[in-house]
C-alpha cells in the first residue's frame, strides 16, 4: 500500500519533463530546496559578483586608519627586531657610526635603530635603561673603558646581546674576549647575525666614610690602593692625547709618595687576612694594555673572582713585581722551557694570587678605589661579587673565547 512520502515521491518524478529519474540525494548533500532560499533559485557561480573591486591587483595590503598603506609585519604581526646604538661622541665619529649600524640594520630586516649620546652625566647605564625599555633586543657600546663598564652594569640580567664596538683608548674588555680591535664593521655584524656568549660580571659595593653606600659594576678589574691612586692622579688631558700611556705619567706620580697600607680582607668561604699591602685588585679579567698578563689564569666564565694582593718592599720588592706581572706572566707563560723555569722558581711574597665567589676589603683609612680605570673616590669599605654569566656577549660567527 502507497503511503504519502511514496504519493509524494511519484508527483516529483512526474514532474520531472525529461521524465528522468533522480539519483537518491546521499546523507550530508545539499538540499536543493534549502540551497535556493530565500528566492527559490539555485545560482551558478557565475552569477555571483566578484568580491573584489574593479581594477585591484597584485597582493592584499596592510592600510592605515586613513588607508594608507603600511609595511606587513607578516603572519602572526610580531614587530621586526630593533637594535640600539650607544656611545661616546668623544671617542667615537657619531655619524659614520650611526650610518654603518643604520647600513646594517637594513640589510638584516630589523626596523630603524634606536641612538643615543652618553654625557659626562650619563657614561651610558640611563641610556641603555631607556634602550631596554624601549625594546631593543640587542645593545650596540661604542666608547672607552667606562662606557662599556656602564652599559655592561646597566645590561646584566636582561638576557640581551651587547655587541662591542671598539674604539677609545683601553678596549680592555674586547682584548680579553679577543675581539677584533681595528674592525668595527665585523663588530656591527656580530650585532644582527653573531653568535653569543655569557659571561660574569662584577659588582663592588662602596662603603663612604659618611656611611653612605653605592654599587656599581666592573666587567675588567677593580682595585684599592696604589692602583687607584695611579688613576686619579692620570692627567685627563694627556690621557686624551696620548691613550693608556698616560698612566704611565700618574704612576710615576704615585709612587713618589706611595706608602703600604693595613687592610683586612677575606674572600667568601675563606678566613680573614690581615696584611700591609700597596694595592688589592679584583678581577673579571687578566690582561692589560701592551699584552701585560697581570693575571694569566684570569676567566671570565668561572663564575669567580681573581684576587691579587701586591706587597712589595721597598725597591727590590717592587722589582720582584716587575719581574712576575711583565715578564713571568707576560712572556715566559706563552712557552714550554719557560713554565718550566717557573715551576722551579722559589715563590716570593710580593705579589700573591687567590680566587674567589668575591671580597670583602676593609682598610684602616679611607682609600681610593677604581674600576675598569675609572676613579670612584675613596671607600672605607668594599664588597664586591660575582653575577656569573650576567652579561650576554654578541661575537662574530664561530668565535670563541681565548681560554675556551
């Protein structure tokens, strides 16, 4: 017996003028009847307007609020890379510099670099504090010794690149990380496409006669005493004229009225000293201007320390620093036979080496202190650590360090 879905089923296929019957619609296929709605008419695709107008070709563009076209960060809109530039207009040709980092940036698809100016206000830690606020995602340092130290406190812990770009007077740091000295472009580079490195920073806790307290970072060496002294008694000027050598003027100065002082130290984890003493350096680093290896085992990856107490005297005392800092480190180290010499030669006093996580210095008196050969006045008191691998370092492709 016909229901009414079979009735209905009939009157669709005497409809149908060729008299064909139509293939069973299968589960999940349109319904024409629904597919025509509202207008009951089923359309073809070319009778539906493009949706695109007239004339329009070539690539989807990214517009502005007014429609101007913007540049297209590109699938998931993350902004280019920005690299910012921070240096010393007195030790450096700002504007080749700029030209060369902005040269660079371009060919590396980062966005326009960020520039700034240090000051004899701002030797350049407030600077990279806007830079990393602004969200440079790596730090260009082109200056002297105190620059780099400056940038280098500022940058510890941020876990963004500092690229080196020598130029002033020292470039301590970049000697001992053996960088290219007289390639400033191989530098830029390293900026954008180099490889990267951690290393320790070092920071010395002053202590004023008024009680006041400071901190402030060293990534070469520290130092209280005769070292100190040497440095403020340097003649900027001539400084400026002559580079380094100039130090060689202020110690000639210092030694004239250089006298021992008592101080007691003691490195952390270790007992407490007590000796009379010229100078107490603390070091991140071992090598100086003119290839002296004041501290030949010196890392910069240790994670520690290297202190070195210098005692000498009188005349022949000080000659038996001479004889250990310039030619035992610096000369008779570099071959076989002569660290064989040394490993036979009776240890003396003058100079004496330990290593540590940091030190602590408390002299009788007030004494000077400096770091990386800036002078930070007089201290009756320093603590200094170690933030090991603080400071990231951007270095050209495939470098490694020299004690790597």
């Amino acid at each position: 017996m016909a229901t009414e879905s079979d009735d209905t089923s009939l009157r669709e296929r005497s409809d149908d003028p060729a008299g064909d019957t139509p293939e069973p619609r299968h589960a999940g296929s349109p319904d024409p009847v629904t597919a025509a709605a509202p207008d009951d008419v089923i359309r073809e695709p070319e009778d539906v307007a493009p949706d695109t107008t007239d004339g329009e070709t070539g690539e989807a563009r990214r517009v502005g609020p007014e429609g101007e076209t913007e540049p297209m960060a590109g699938g998931d809109e993350k902004p280019s890379p920005k690299a910012a530039l921070v240096y010393n207009p007195i030790k450096v040709d700002g504007d080749e510099l700029r030209d060369q980092v902005l040269r660079a940036a371009e060919a590396a698809g980062w966005e326009e670099p960020l520039f700034y100016e240090t000051t004899v206000d701002d030797l350049g830690d407030d600077v990279t504090r806007q830079a990393l606020e602004a969200g440079a995602n790596v730090v260009l340092v082109a200056g002297g010794d105190g620059t780099v130290r400056a940038v280098s406190g500022e940058m510890s812990g941020s876990g963004i690149p500092l690229a080196i770009v020598p130029s002033g007077t020292g470039n301590l740091l970049a000697r001992n990380l053996g960088l290219p000295l007289s390639e400033p472009e191989t530098m830029i580079e390293a900026a954008f496409s180099g490889d990267r490195t951690a290393i320790d920073v070092g920071f010395a806790r002053l202590t004023r006669e008024g009680g006041e307290i400071e901190e402030h970072a060293f990534v070469v060496m520290g130092g209280m005493g005769l070292d100190a002294a040497m440095i403020a008694n340097t003649n900027p000027q001539l400084k400026k004229s002559v580079g380094w050598v100039a130090y060689v003027d202020g110690a000639t100065r210092s030694l004239v009225k250089a006298k021992p002082f008592r101080v007691v130290y003691q490195l952390v984890g270790h007992r407490m000293h007590a000796a009379r003493v010229q100078s107490v350096l603390f070091a991140n680093c071992g090598s100086l201007q003119a290839g002296i290896a004041l501290i030949p085992e010196a890392s910069v990856t240790d994670g520690q320390l290297d202190v070195v107490i210098m005692q000498p005297k009188g005349f022949f005392g000080w000659l038996l620093v001479w004889r250990r800092v310039a030619w035992d480190n610096s000369f008779l180290r570099k071959f076989r036979a002569g660290r064989r010499v040394l490993s036979l030669r009776t240890k003396d006093s003058a100079v004496v080496y330990s290593r540590g996580r940091g030190v602590a210095l408390a002299p009788q008196e007030p004494h000077p202190v400096q770091l990386d050969g800036d002078e930070f006045g007089e201290a009756t008191h320093v603590q200094t650590r170690v933030e090991a691998g603080g400071l990231i370092i951007a270095v050209p492709t495939g470098h490694t360090l020299p004690e790597d």
